[in-house]
C-alpha cells in the first residue's frame, strides 16, 4: 500500500510533463487563379509590373490574397492598366477589350 502511495503521485506528474502541448497551426491560406484574355488576343501580360512572359489568353496561378496591378501591352494599341483583388481559393475570369478594336 505504501509503494501506492509513491507510485500513483510519481505517475501523475510522469503523465502530466509527457503531455505533448497543444500547437495551433494557422489555417493554410490557399492561393487564387487569374484568367486573363483580351480582345484582340496576343498582348503581353505585365504582373506588378514585371514581364511574365506571357500573352493572352493565359493565366497567372498560385497568387496569394491581396490586391495587384496588371498591364496589358499590344502593339499599336494603347496600354491597359488595372487592379485585380484575389480572394482566397477564388478563380477570377477577366476579359479586356483594347480601345479601338
């Protein structure tokens, strides 16, 4: 009975100090998807005004949430410049008409 006595206090605090503590993680923000095309098609696409390389139709995948400024670029036509707003998980579908066309 007297080894009880010292087992079960020593078991408890064994018990207590493995506790593994509780971690909260925060919630994986997931990225959106910006579809992009133009009338007429082929102009370049501007990101934050970096070149992508790319021309429309296209898309600009992986983007964090958050507001971005976006050009358009096609020879002989004036340049389009805009704001895009991306939202969590959201995939976004833009279609711009160059003035004159």
């Amino acid at each position: 009975m007297k080894k009880i006595k010292y087992i079960l206090p020593f078991m408890l605090i064994l018990i207590i100090s493995c506790r593994e503590g509780i971690v909260d993680f925060p919630e994986e923000s997931k990225t959106g998807t910006l579809f992009i095309s133009s009338f007429p098609m082929g102009a370049e696409i501007y990101f934050e005004s970096n070149k992508t390389g790319k021309v429309t139709p296209d898309s600009l995948k992986i983007l964090q949430p958050g507001s971005y400024n976006l050009k358009l670029h096609l020879p002989g036509y004036p340049d389009e410049n805009f704001y895009v707003n991306i939202q969590s998980g959201q995939r976004k579908y833009i279609t711009i008409s160059f003035s004159g066309y």
